[in-house]
C-alpha cells in the first residue's frame, strides 16, 4: 500500500484492507464502529477483523447520507458510546461516505475531549476528499456549521472496493478529485479531461490525495492554505443544502459560478475547459428549478462571510488558487452563469 502523511494522519491507498486492520495500540481497547443501516458488508469485515485482533467492537448504523450529520444523531451515538462503555483509549470508526466520516470524526473529537478516529471511506467522495484532513461537523442551519478539526490516525482506501461503486457515487467523487487538480495538480484535470469516468481510479485517488495532504500538512488548522481546498464549495454548500443535489453535484455547480467570478476579478481564462471537464464526468454545469432567493440567503449566513464581502477560493490559473473577498456584484455574476440570476 502507498502511505501518505496528511498532519498527523497516515492515509493508505490500495488494494484490500491493510493488516492489522486498526492502527497498533498498547493493551485492550474497544472499538465503536460507525457505518450506514444495514449495517454495510465493509463495517462487518472491519469489525470481524478488528475482533480477530482481540478487539472489542459495537456496530452502531447511522441514518444515510446527511440526515446522519445531525445534532440529534450525534446524541444518539454518544448514549450508545456510553452503553458499550467507550473510554479515553478507545476508538470510534468511520466506515461509509463522507457523511458517515464527518459524523464519526465529529464523535470522536467531542466525546471525552477527544478519542481516536480512524476512517475506512467506501465512496471515492469519502476517499478523496471527506475522509482526510480531519475537518468534521454536522449541519445546523446551514452546512457543517457546527464541528471540530480532529484527525483521524488513519484513513485506509481500498480501490477494489471504489471501482465497484455504481456511477452515481463514482460520478460525485469525480468532482472532488477535479477539484483536487485544479487547485493543485493541473495533470490530474487533464486525466480526468481525456479519460472522464474511465479515469484509472488508482492514479485518480493517489494524485487527489497527495494534493490534499500536501495542502494539510502546510497548514492543518485552515489558517491559510487550506481554505484553497473550499473552492467550489462556498456556492456549491448553498445550492446543495437549498435542493436535492448531491455534494459532488453541487460543487460542480459551485465550481462553474467559482470560475466565472474567477475570470471577472482575475481574468481567469480557463473557464470553458472547466465546463467540459464536467461534461466529460457528466457533472451538472448549472441548475434548474432551484429557489433562488434561499441560496442567496445561505449566502449570507456563510461563515467565511466579513465586513469585506464574501471570501472565497478563486483560480488565477489552473493550480494557482487565491483567496478574495467577493462582493454581491461578483456573487450575483457566478449565480447567473449556473441559472440562478436575481428575479
């Protein structure tokens, strides 16, 4: 397996679950494994190999998708963590997508001020993007507006597992990992450009991780840099939040509004190359039907909102994200381009 540091985080990627299946620790632990209903094939492989290892665990499923990332879950998980008796050595995992990996994460940082987390991501979305860099939350009128930056010791990505996901959820993560390339790896957009869903995941997976990881490791705590990894994401979370989209769908839209505000404060030219990057991962380019008026409220209430305007991650070029603060006139102009204009 390849091994990347990301903070204080070690991400493998290949092929089968590593061995042993949990990071080593000194003494017994328990093991609070937490995955969609079902509860999934993966979570009870995790689990069987965990106990091979004299490890005692507890399955507990979680709603699907964001209805997991609630306050009211996480309560409910908390009482279930109490019950098996989870203490300061112990360990909450994550096994299932983004939303799953950002609830347990969540868990992890909060309960007893912080036990250890470690991710088994089943979706390309949680394995190059939700998985690592230890940003968790749940959503409280709005996305993610409550949560924690706690990494998890481990994130272990299986891309036998990733090249059996049906096209939607192979389709979302694409999205995620075209953001990677843009901020940071110009060839990796251009793989993804030539080959679309075809992309060899191998190669997709191990180019988004290091793009992310890199971002991390020079500033874990989102002080700086790593706000670059939000590009798409500030009108992407509006849009996903106010319809049905899903996140990789929404920040295909984010992405498109991001470029053209990108090429009217900074000349940003490559905004049709974009464009056919999503078209070629048959990722939405703009919206249809959407209320218009509640995305612009989500707006408002961004938290990366200031007395300055809106900040948000632009392109000066293919890799060379910045960081601006945009006003409603700008706003306005990435809305129209993706089908939300004012009236």
């Amino acid at each position: 397996m390849e091994r990347v540091s990301a903070a204080s985080s070690e991400v493998l990627v290949g092929r089968g679950l590593p061995t042993p299946v949990l990071p080593p620790r000194p003494g017994r632990r328990r093991v609070a494994i937490l995955t969609q209903p079902g509860p999934t094939p993966r979570a009870l492989e995790v689990a069987a190999l965990a106990r091979a290892e004299e490890v005692e665990c507890e399955v507990i499923g979680l709603p699907d998708r964001d209805e997991a990332k609630t306050l009211e879950v996480a309560a409910s998980v908390y009482e279930a963590m109490a019950r098996f008796g989870v203490a300061r050595g112990d360990t909450v995992v994550g096994v299932g997508g983004g939303s799953v990996t950002d609830l347990a994460g969540f868990v992890a940082g909060t309960w007893l001020r912080g036990v250890e987390a470690v991710h088994f991501p089943t979706t390309l979305l949680g394995a190059v993007d939700a998985a690592i860099g230890g940003k968790t939350g749940v959503n409280l009128a709005g996305k993610n507006l409550v949560g924690v930056i706690w990494h998890p010791t481990r994130v272990a990505i299986d891309i036998d597992l990733l090249e059996q996901l049906p096209v939607p959820l192979l389709r979302e993560g694409m999205a995620e990992a075209l953001k990677a390339g843009l901020v940071g790896d110009p060839e990796l957009c251009q793989v993804l450009m030539e080959s679309g869903l075809e992309a060899p995941l191998d190669e997709v997976v191990l180019r988004s991780v290091r793009v992310k990881a890199g971002i991390v490791d020079a500033d874990d705590r989102e002080r700086g840099i790593r706000a670059y990894l939000n590009f798409g994401h500030t009108i992407g979370h509006a849009v996903e939040y106010a319809s049905s989209l899903s996140h990789g769908e929404s920040v295909a839209v984010g992405m498109v509004a991001a470029c053209e505000i990108s090429s009217r404060i900074l000349g940003f030219g490559r905004g049709d190359l974009v464009r056919s990057a999503l078209a070629t991962l048959d990722l939405p380019t703009h919206v249809d039907g959407l209320d218009a008026a509640r995305v612009r409220d989500l707006l408002r209430h961004d938290k990366k909102r200031d007395e300055h305007g809106l900040r948000m991650v632009l392109l000066e070029d293919l890799g060379a994200p910045t960081i601006r603060s945009v006003g409603t006139e700008e706003i306005e102009m990435g809305l129209a381009a993706v089908g939300l204009s004012a009236g």
